[in-house]
C-alpha cells in the first residue's frame, strides 16, 4: 500500500494542484488522491487539516507533510531518484529548473487575466498587453529548450519531467482561451495535451460539479 497522499484542489481550476499530481501520475508512482473543493465555507477547515498554509496542493508521506508545488515536485524527485525526474545532465538540469522558477514566479498577467478554467472555451479573451508579453515568453521558452535539450523527443528535454509539469496548466490555458501556437511550441502543446495522464485530468475536470464565480472571468 502506497504511504504516499495528495491533497488537490478542484481540478477544474486548480493549476497548482495539477502539477505535482501529473508528475505522480506519469511516473507510475502509487498515491491516494483527497479533493477538496475550494472556496467553500468548510473548505479552509478541511484544507488545514492536510496543509499548515490552508492551501493545495500538500503531499503526505507517513510521517512527512509536504506543501506547495515545486517543494512537492523537489521531495519526489529525492524519494524516487530512480524516476529521473530531473535531467541527469547538469546543465540541462539546470535549465529545466529555471524555467520552471520562472513559472513558479512570474507570468502574473497571465495567471490574473487568462486563470485555468479547463470546461470554458473563451477565445480571444484576456488578451492585455501584459498576458501577451507573457504568452510570447512562454513560446519562447517552449521553442527553444525543446530544441536545444529534447533530441527529437516530444518534451522540453525529451522524455516528460518537472519542467513539463510546471507548463502543463498553461497548455490548457491556451486551449481555453484559444492562443494559436505555431511551429514548435504548437507541437509540444500537442505532445501535452495528448498525455493519457492529462486526458484522465481533464475528463475529471469535466464532471466536477462545483463553480467557483470568481474564477470564471468572462461570463
């Protein structure tokens, strides 16, 4: 039996949950899953019960608790280092951790302005002068690790790692809010959104029930 527990939010909206559960999922590694739904009144009740900070996502294992993405993503690339969950080169390893700070950090005018909401289609919207500053980093981002690191593969550095899972949300952003991709960036977007992992993701999130007013931006 698995010692390892991830508390998530709604999958619909909750682009930081996603992450760390993608890279679990894709690296075969068992692990109980509690949703908790957000912005409820019992929601900070609950979340508190998992996650000193009252937020998803939060990892448990045994005795350890793990809270916030990235520090969740860092843990298990330690516990399982035989999933190579980060490059085994240096320099690419590197990289792949810059660009994911770079996620974890920044892009603010995308993340206020184009939010995750996977069962919305608004094309068009959110398009200030800020989110595509942001929208042309990301493509730069994309087009040039995956061809200077992925040797042919159909991920930033070839096989799918943190890094990927660090950008997935924004896959789904661009298909909510319909950004063209072009070229490279168009074929890795693709590569993600065609991960069977990704696939049982989104079909969740669209059964989910719950809807959160505030998240849903333009209607």
């Amino acid at each position: 039996m698995t010692s390892l527990t991830l508390i998530i939010g709604n999958k619909n909206y909750s682009s930081w949950s996603l992450r760390p559960w993608l890279v679990l999922r894709n690296a075969a590694i068992p692990f109980e899953e509690i949703r908790i739904p957000l912005y409820t009144p019992e929601s900070v009740v609950e979340l508190l019960k998992w996650s000193p900070s009252g937020k998803v996502p939060a990892l448990h294992d045994g005795e350890s608790q793990v809270w916030d993405s990235l520090a969740i993503c860092e843990y298990l690339a330690d516990r399982f280092p035989d999933k190579h969950l980060w490059l085994d080169d240096s320099t690419a390893r590197a990289i792949a951790r810059s660009i994911g700070a770079e996620m974890y950090g920044g892009f603010n005018s995308l993340r206020e302005h184009m939010s995750m909401n996977i069962r919305a289609r608004h094309p068009n919207q959110g398009r200030t002068a800020g989110s595509l500053a942001d929208i042309a980093r990301i493509t730069e981002i994309w087009t040039d690790c995956r061809t200077r690191f992925s040797g042919g593969g159909a991920f930033l550095f070839g096989r799918l790692g943190i890094a990927d899972a660090m950008y997935a949300p924004v896959v789904l952003r661009f298909l909510t809010y319909g950004v063209e991709l072009t070229g490279v960036a168009r074929d890795y977007a693709n590569s993600v959104l065609a991960l069977p992992a990704l696939q049982e993701w989104v079909t969740a999130a669209t059964t989910e029930i719950e809807r959160i007013d505030t998240l849903e931006l333009y209607e």
